[in-house]
C-alpha cells in the first residue's frame, strides 16, 4: 500500500507540468501490474477471475498505449460496432476505477470541482473530467456515448468533447420500453455505424457483426448459468472481480475473450466446494478500496459477494440474426433504464437466481437514480424475502470515506444473516 501511495503521489505532484511523462509513469506501473497478475496470479481466485484480471489490466492499458485505437465509451454503450472497426473502449467508470486504485484521484477530482463541476457529481465522472484536464489521459479517436440511466453523462461527455475536439456521436435511448422505442435506437444503430466508418475509414461486414452479436447472446447466457450454479456453492473472492465482469460484460460484450472468461466461469464452477457462508449480492458499484469492506467480505468463506447488478442489466433475449435490433432491444429493455422498479425487479430475480441471502443496496455517492430509489428498493427486496442494507458510501473517492459507520452498519448487517438462518 506505500508502494501504490508513494507511485501515486509521484504522478499527481508532475502531472500538471510534465503530463506526457505521467501518461508514460501510469502506463509503465500499470504495465508491471499486469505483467504480475500473468506471472504471479493471485492464488485465492478462481482461474476464471485470474484471466479476467488480466482481460481488465489490458483493456485499461490500450488507451495509453494506443490512444488513436480507442474510443471514449459510457458504460452501456453497444461495443460491438467499435469492435467491428478496431476500436477499444475507453470507458469513463472504469478508467477513473483503476486511477483511484493508483491513488491519483483526488487530485483529479479536485481539479474538476475547481473548473466548477458541481460536488454533487458523481466522483466517477469528477475523476474522470479532471484527469482530462489536468492532461492526464491520452486523446481518443471519438467518444461515443448513451444517456442511459445516468445523467452525469450528459455533461461529462459533451465536455470530453469540447476539450479533445474529436468527433463525438450520441445515442438517444427513451426511457420507456416499447417496440417504438427499439426501432428508434435502432435507426440511430445504424448512423453510428457509418459515423465509425467514416471516423475509421473501415467498412462493418453485416455477417461479421452477426456473429459478434451472436457471441454476446453466448456470454450473457454462460454468465447467467453460472450465476444459477454458483447458488449452492462456494466461491470466495475479492471486492474487485465483480467490479471487472460488471466492466467486461458490457464494454468487452461481443468479443472472443469475455466469452471465454464466461466458459471458465461454467468449468470452474463444477469444482467448487459447496455452500458454507452467507451470499450477498450486490446492487450498483463496490467500494473496494474500503478497509471496512475489506475486513469483512474480502476471501471470506462465511460472507461471499455473489453477483454484482451491473453485470447483469439485460437478458439475453435477443435475437443476434438482426443484430442491429438486437443491440437496440438491449439498450432500451437495460435493466437500469427507465422506472425504478424495473431495476428492482431485477436485482430480485437476480439475487434468487445466485442464492442470495441478502442484499446490499449501495447508494454511491452522487448517483441520484440510485439515492433516489433506495426505500423503495429495500421495501421491495425485503417483501420477497431479503434482508436489504442501505449502505451510503463512495465507490471511487476514498476521502467520502465513512468507515466507522461502514463497519458498523455492514457488520451488524452480517451479523443478523448469520443469526438468521438460511433463507427459504
């Protein structure tokens, strides 16, 4: 942890003289990090979650290394057609995740909150403007963005805009769910194609993108069974993997290696042991960097993390024959999208479906669609049999902190399921 704190201020004290030779310092610890996750892995994980960290490592490198393959992406965005033209995603959530890891995001935020971001924002979005700013992070070839269910992106984007001057494009999901809606994002579908022809100067084959499509179908289906035969088993872990495939099973949807990642999913699970602890399943982004959390849900076989929400906002219910509606069907019918309970409905099932126990409802600082919804949510999962925490916190600015009340109020939490039996 002095290593990381001692890189990380080192960045932030010659980041606003000597950018490029930040960019260069992030970009050569982050290369040593995923040099070790391949040589020394970390052990207690799955192979699965091994791969997966080094998947996430790589993709968080590809903006440093080759900024004008990329592309600055919100978290929904349809990825396939990017992939179809080479492109990388370059995602706003994700980046400023793995800047907070390297301790560097403060001095981001502060930049952001200086040019006037309100301090409201989410920090997510807060990190990831400053480090704009502050000339930290690499101009991509284009931004492509949705305004699905957050409305940081509105500003966040159209400012990453102005600053980079690169072409940008902007997906327009309506919030109801309907057949009109599919068609209209289907429509706008098909302009982005041509817009990331034109920015590439590359053509998107119609049966190559087929079969993309069809591979994302796979992986959200292999993710979703093994979710279903995770229930009776155990399977400790880290605060960060559910964070990776919540990342990777969005952005990387449609690729060869998240549907790998997937299958090692379905093979380990065949060899795990059974079912000793408590399962939580979670809803919206994990502080992983929180001691408290640390000290009671990291490698823990009586109280394990079985899911995070974000890694599983649609069904695989489209059909990848047109794939152009397919991806459409999924940006309108995301689970996060429109009324609340949609949401909640599907952190229910979702939660069944990975035997949970319990529900953490994490209210992230600076996201209104969560904040906004969380008594409902908690009445809901508590009518169909969860026991729901309400945790307030920050997934990505340590300074919110609140650790004391964080293991007060996680702790007392697991405390009640363990005393409470197994849920029926």
């Amino acid at each position: 942890m002095q290593v990381i704190d001692t890189f990380g201020h080192y960045v932030e004290k010659v980041c606003d003289n000597k950018p490029a030779f930040s960019r260069w310092m992030l970009k050569t610890g982050w290369k040593l990090q995923d040099a070790r996750f391949r040589i020394a892995p970390d052990k207690r994980l799955q192979p699965a979650d091994q791969y997966l960290a080094a998947l996430m490592m790589d993709t968080m490198l590809m903006p440093l290394k080759k900024p004008d393959d990329c592309a600055i992406v919100s978290i929904f965005t349809p990825c396939e057609l990017l992939q179809e033209v080479g492109l990388h995603p370059y995602n706003v959530e994700a980046f400023s995740c793995y800047l907070s890891a390297t301790h560097t995001e403060r001095g981001c935020i502060q930049q952001a909150e200086n040019d006037g971001i309100s301090e409201t924002l989410c920090s997510y979005h807060k990190t990831f403007l400053g480090a704009a700013d502050r000339g930290l992070l690499p101009k991509p070839r284009c931004i492509i963005y949705t305004n699905v269910t957050c409305d940081a992106n509105m500003l966040t984007f159209r400012r990453l805009a102005d600053l980079f001057q690169v072409p940008v494009f902007f997906l327009d999901v309506p919030m109801q769910q309907s057949d009109i809606s599919v068609r209209y994002v289907e429509k706008q579908l098909h302009e982005m194609a041509l817009f990331l022809e034109k920015v590439t100067g590359k053509k998107i084959d119609a049966e190559r993108l087929t079969r993309r499509v069809a591979r994302s179908k796979r992986t959200l289906e292999n993710y979703q069974n093994y979710q279903h035969l995770r229930a009776d088993r155990n399977i400790p872990t880290d605060l960060v993997s559910p964070l990776y495939c919540a990342m990777t099973n969005n952005i990387l949807l449609g690729t060869h290696a998240e549907e790998k990642y997937t299958r090692m999913l379905l093979q380990n699970v065949e060899n795990a042991p059974l079912k000793t602890g408590k399962h939580i399943y979670w809803m919206h982004t994990i502080p992983y960097w929180s001691a408290a959390t640390k000290d009671l849900l990291l490698f823990k076989d009586s109280f394990q993390i079985v899911g995070d929400e974000l890694a599983e906002a649609c069904e695989p219910d489209f059909d990848p024959e047109n794939p152009y509606l397919a991806m459409a069907h999924r940006c309108v019918y995301n689970y996060l999208n429109g009324d609340i309970s949609r949401r909640i409905e599907a952190g229910i099932r979702h939660a069944e479906n990975a035997g949970a126990d319990g529900v953490v409802w994490f209210n992230h600082w600076g996201c209104k669609h969560t904040l906004g919804g969380s008594q409902i949510a908690k009445r809901k999962f508590e009518a169909a049999g969860f026991p729901t925490l309400l945790l307030d916190g920050d997934g990505c600015d340590r300074s919110h902190g609140g650790e004391g009340q964080t293991s007060t109020r996680l702790g007392a939490f697991l405390e009640m399921l363990e005393a409470g039996g197994n849920r029926t």
